[in-house]
C-alpha cells in the first residue's frame, strides 16, 4: 500500500495528459457489486490492500454506510494506473444504487464521460439499472458493461455451461436495447455493447476475478476453463487467471473515451451558449490555456473548510487566486485552494487542469448545477432529476436552544442532496423535510443525530400531494387592499406537453430567456402569443402578461411574479404545491402613483385572484405513485395481487421465470407508509424483495378528494372546510 499524497503527486503529473485521462463513474441498481468492484480498483492503485478488497468497501466511508453495507451519497476518487507502458488518471465516482439516492447519480452525470454499468445476471436488469442507463445516456456519458455475480448462476442456480452463456447473451440483448432507445441518435448503434470488441466483461467482484475478451486473449484462459475453476472454487487460481482489476481497467481505458474526445459532443448537449465563442471554442477543445469554465455537481461538508464544491472543470485551470464568477451572484469569488478527493480524504494539489475533477475551497453561498467562470458566460444546463420528494416528515429541535443549529444543519443537507426539500410551516412553526422516501428520511434524521449532534423530534412520514385545475376560468379581478389598482386573470390547465418539457429541463424554471426558450415552449404545445409573454415558470407552472397598454405593468412586473409564486407554492384547496397551471393577466388598471402599489397591495391582488380562479376552475389533488417490482416465489403470487390490489394498487405485469414471479405494480405512495413493509413481508414469509421507482403524479380518486384535502387543512392549522372562489373576491 502507498500514502494518498504519493498517488496524487504522481497523479499531478499526467493531469495535462489530456489522451491519458477518463472521467468515469460505477452506476448500478442496489446490491450489484459498484463498491465492492470499486475496492478492486483501488488495490490495484495501491491505496488499499487485495487481500482486503471487496470487503473494506472504501468509499462507504460514512459511519451510516457502514451500518447498512449500502452507498448513499457518491464518493468520488483519483486513481493512478499504468497501462501499456503508459500513465493514465482515472478519476472515479462510485454512485449509490437505491433509488432513494437517485439524485446523487444524476448530478454524477455531468461530470463523467463514461459509466461501468454492473449488473447481477440472477436479477437482470432491475428499474433502477435502466433508470441509471438512462441518466447516463442523456448525459452523453459512454457506457460498457460489467456483469458481477456470474458464479451465482453456477452455485445457486445450477445452471450448464449452455444456459449460462444463452443467459449472458439474454442479458447483453437487453441492454444493448435500452441503449439503442435511450442514446442519442448519433450514438444508439456505435455504443452498443458486446463481448467481441471487449466492451463487456464476466466476473464476481467478491471473489476477484473477471473475463473479458482481452483477458482470454492475453491469459490464453477460456470460458469453459473458468466454469470448471468456479465448480472447483478455486479462487487463487481464478484471481490469477482472469484478474478483475486489469479487465475492468482495459475496458475503461480502451473503450471509455478521454475528455478530449468527449467534450466534443457533450458540451453542445450540456451547455447552450455560443458554441463559436471563445468560451465556447475552449470548451469543445478541453483548452486549459483558455478561460475557466467549471460546473459544480456535488457538494462536501467539512468540519474545518465549510462547504467544498466539487466540480468538473471544461476549460482552463483551478487553481489557488482564481477568481471566478458563480452564475446568479453578482460579486466574483476567489478559490483559496485546491484538491482532489481520494474518497474521505481531500488532498491540497496546486493546480487542476481541463478535463480534471477538482474540490474547490474558499467559495461561499455555491449551489449544485452552479457554473464557475472567468468570465461571464452562459450557465450549463440545470441537473434535471427525474424523481421527485414524496414523502415528509415534520421534523424539531427536543431542546429550542437548538433550533438555530437545526436550520443551519438542514440548509448544508439541502445543499449537498438538492433532492431534500425543507420548509418552515409558518403557522406550527415545524421544519418539514421532504425525501424520495421513507429510507432518505430515516438517512437526513440520522445524520442530524450523529453529525450534527442535535437530538430531534419527527412526525410520522406524510404524502405530498399536488393541486391542479380541470378546466379555464375567468377573467377573475384581483383589487389591491387599497382598492386602487385592479388585475384580471385567467386561468387554464397548462398543455401536458409543456409540462413534460418542465420536467425534462427543456423548459427551464425562472424568467425565460431569449428566442431560444421561445420556441421550446412553442414546440411543446403552448400557443406563440403566450410563448413570447411569459414572465415566469416556478412549479410547473407559468404566469404571462398577455395585456395591451397598461401602464406602470413594467413597475409592478415583479411584484406580480412574486404574488404568482407564492400562490403557486400554497395553493387554495390544502394548501399543497401547485402544478399544471398557466395564469395570463389579461388587463388591469394600476395606480399612477408608486406608493399605493408597493408589495402589500401588488403580491395579495394577484394571489387573490389566481386562487379564486383556480377554485372557479375546479382544483383538484393529484397524488404521487411509485411502481413496485416485486419478486416472489409462485405459490405467493395471488395473494401478493390481492394484497397490492386492495391498496389501490394497479398490477401493470406479471411475469415468470421457473419458480420465481415478478409482479410490477403501479402503487399510490400513501397506501406504502402504513405498514406495507410488514404486512407484505408477513404474506410471503420474508421471502419477498421489492424495488420501488418514482411513477409521476395522478388524479386522486374523486371519492377520497374531500377525505384528503379535509385531513390536510387540519393537520396544517386550516380551517378544515375548503375555500370558495368568493373568499378571494372581496
């Protein structure tokens, strides 16, 4: 074993060595092997033992990771290899698989060039690859293959030679075709995957040892010899056969391409200014004499240094004195030092080059998804997640001297997860926490406990919900508080097309900017005129000053967007987030004179209206689903349906591998918190595993809205009966 800063010093050197350099991340459904194959990786770098690889699982260095043997936030590393006589850096992420921590995988994205996809060939490929694949893809990040666990099919499933390999190719299949669907046109043929160009390898990263086509060919071992190793459980002898760290190694360095190579087509995907502009031209060439151009995608708490910000760096140099311009904030900031994470530990190097991944210290009030730039340039494109937080927890401080400390621990958490939600109820005075689920939930309350020392207090998990409208209403007035200025809006539903855009990040969030934005909103079904008018999107939402003539409308713009938002983030029904809704101002009289429109009487005239519209309309609850593949044996399968049915689940399949059932399921995410876990697991006698996905959001049945809307006013210190129209009309 070698010392962190022995590696990184000889790291440092080949930093430059653009052609020598990839940026890859290990990304996989839960419990396929990414961390222990990642251990395997670093003993061949010389930063842990071999003896111990596969079971010290470096990068699950958080005490909470340790106790669950799960990854749950991406740990990123800088590894040193020689290869044909030549020096390579691979910097490497190693990605949660649970979908709770879906998050970390997206933001990991935008930072690699290529993916090693693991999969475990008994479970094939779960929900939670083909959501990983897909990230990947979108990202324009290569993918090759690593299929973990083969000897399972041999110990467990006792399957021939024959079968296994027909299995394999099954597997491959399926795969290539998700690739084919989810790449981008240019790439669905070229980055198909297969085990004769040596972009796909066989192995157990438990057991140390893997098989590719160059491995065959250099050790002169076949498939048939490693069969007979396996039965014989020889693992000595496998391990020197088919070594897993030099197979995996040369399919990363030979089929995952440099940032050289992959800036090229990645920065016109990620970055949507001036492709001919100097920042642009420097980016495409991953030039490091040029600008610096660096985009954050992950966040680390230090106890000593704050806040560290990790980024990717597209062009010029990190490096201490830098100053750089962070997007949204109008001072520049100047990096006080730099390094490179070797998993818990960050390591002070100089200077990070084009192409590199770097901590950056000494910059304050950075975000995830922020661009760091000399000069001012275009933002990259927001980090897109596809699930969203279903599940809350109001969550307090057992000691009120704690309070502050509370607050502060929550905003780090939201800014190093940007998936955790957290809100003060301003009427109850509870912090409430939102997550993917109930596991990102139980992960926020330990480390409040355990890192931040604060002894908390949660409520049991609560459902978010959403308000939408079925139909158009108005023009509806809005008048000021003082009566002297008046505004009439409409409101419709917001076209679906549209609202998929929001979700995708085609359509940002914030002010639109430009024809560009124009013309994305036009392509996704809203009509031109509004397209050209819109002010704002906040909340799948959008407010457009359709009007002619107005006075003062300019003036008193701002005060409308901040009036819209915060109708759109309490709607009138139960006070949930709203979605789907376009609001136009249509007309208004305003006051000539600016003391009668300051905010007290803009922001209550608009929100007024937009909440008596919205109830003219109709509101509605949408609820959030989550789809459940669940896997039993046969004999449990009618009473699994019956049970997921009578939880107002829709079974979308149900398929059957010899003994073994799958049972996809749409299921709403308030029947899965009432002891579902237990009541399923008591059906099948434990023997159920189940995986969950987010599946969007859907229109409450009619008959629960009233129940719901009802026991949500309550819980939120509301008068229970829902609002009329007339409420806000006054």
């Amino acid at each position: 074993m070698v010392r962190k800063e022995y590696v990184v010093e000889e790291i440092t050197k080949i930093m430059s060595d653009l052609d020598n350099i990839r940026n890859v991340a290990i990304i996989a459904h839960v419990h396929h092997g990414k961390t222990t194959l990642t251990d395997s990786l670093l003993a061949r770098a010389g930063l842990i033992s071999k003896a111990v690889a596969g079971d010290v699982l470096y990068t699950n260095y958080e005490a909470i990771e340790k106790d669950r043997r799960m990854t749950i936030k991406s740990a990123n590393i800088s590894l040193g290899f020689v290869y044909n006589e030549k020096d390579y850096i691979i910097n490497l992420i190693d990605t949660p698989g649970h979908v709770d921590f879906g998050g970390h995988v997206t933001r990991s994205m935008r930072a690699v060039d290529g993916v090693v996809l693991v999969v475990d060939p008994v479970e094939g490929v779960m929900p939670q690859t083909e959501t990983v694949l897909r990230q990947a893809l979108k990202e324009k990040a290569k993918p090759v293959l690593f299929v973990n666990k083969v000897d399972r099919l041999l110990t467990e499933l006792r399957l021939t030679p024959e079968q296994t390999f027909e299995r394999l190719l099954k597997l491959i299949n399926d795969i290539n075709k998700l690739i084919s669907q989810f790449a981008p046109e240019e790439f669905a043929e070229k980055w198909q995957v297969s085990v004769e160009k040596g972009s796909v390898a066989f192995g157990s990263a438990a057991k140390k040892w893997a098989i590719s086509k160059p491995i065959m060919d250099k050790y002169k071992v076949t498939f048939k010899d490693i069969f007979a190793l396996t039965a014989a459980g020889d693992e000595k002898k496998l391990q020197e056969v088919a070594p897993i760290d030099e197979s995996t190694l040369i399919m990363m360095i030979e089929h995952l391409p440099s940032p050289h190579v992959a800036q090229r087509y990645r920065i016109p995907q990620i970055w949507h200014g001036d492709l001919e502009s100097p920042d642009g031209k420097s980016m495409l060439n991953t030039d490091a004499s040029a600008n610096t151009n660096i985009v954050v995608f992950n966040m680390v708490y230090d106890p000593h240094s704050g806040e560290v910000p990790v980024g990717r760096v597209f062009s010029g140099v990190a490096k201490k004195g830098t100053e750089l311009h962070i997007s949204g904030l109008a001072n520049t900031q100047k990096i006080q030092q730099v390094g490179i994470y070797m998993g818990p530990d960050r390591v002070q190097v100089d200077a990070i080059p084009a192409g590199n991944i770097a901590a950056l210290i000494g910059l304050k009030d950075v975000s995830i998804g922020d661009t760091l730039s000399t000069g001012i340039i275009d933002p990259f494109e927001q980090i897109t997640h596809y699930s969203k937080p279903v599940v809350t927890k109001a969550v307090e401080a057992e000691d009120s001297r704690d309070t502050t400390k509370l607050i502060e621990a929550l905003r780090e958490l939201s800014k190093q997860d940007p998936t955790i939600l957290t809100e003060i109820n301003q009427q109850t005075g509870e912090h409430l926490v939102s997550g993917m689920g109930e596991l990102h939930l139980e992960v926020i309350e330990t480390k409040l406990r355990d890192e931040f020392k604060i002894p908390i207090i949660t409520s049991p998990p609560i459902v978010i919900y959403r308000e939408t409208i079925t139909s158009k209403a108005g023009p509806i007035e809005g008048k000021t508080p003082n009566k002297h200025s008046k505004f009439y809006v409409t409101v419709e539903p917001l076209p679906e097309g549209v609202q998929n855009a929001i979700d995708e990040g085609t359509i940002r969030e914030g002010k639109p900017k430009g024809q560009a934005a124009i013309e994305a909103m036009v392509a996704a079904g809203l009509d031109r005129l509004i397209a050209k008018n819109v002010e704002d999107v906040s909340n799948k939402c959008m407010l457009a000053d359709v009007t002619h003539g107005v006075q003062y409308m300019n003036e008193v713009m701002e005060l409308l967007i901040d009036g819209f938002r915060e109708a759109v983030k309490d709607g009138p029904l139960a006070r949930e987030r709203c979605s789907g809704v376009l609001v136009s101002v249509v007309d208004a009289t305003i006051h000539e004179d600016p003391v009668h429109r300051g905010p007290a009487q803009i922001i209550p005239a608009i929100r007024n209206a937009v909440y008596a519209g919205m109830l003219t309309a109709g509101v509605m609850l949408y609820e959030p689903k989550q789809n459940f593949t669940i896997n039993i044996p046969q004999e449990y399968m009618s009473g699994v349906i019956t049970f997921v049915q009578s939880k107002r689940g829709q079974v979308v399949s149900v398929t059957q591998e010899n003994e073994q059932v799958s049972i996809v399921a749409k299921m709403p995410v308030a029947e899965t918190l009432k002891g579902f876990s237990n009541d399923l697991r008591g059906l099948t006698q434990g023997r159920a595993i189940w995986y969950t996905e987010f599946a969007g959001y859907e229109k409450l049945p009619t008959e629960l809205q009233n129940k719901v809307v009802r026991e949500i006013r309550q819980r939120k210190g509301q008068n229970p009966e829902p609002p009329t129209p007339d409420q806000f009309m006054s």
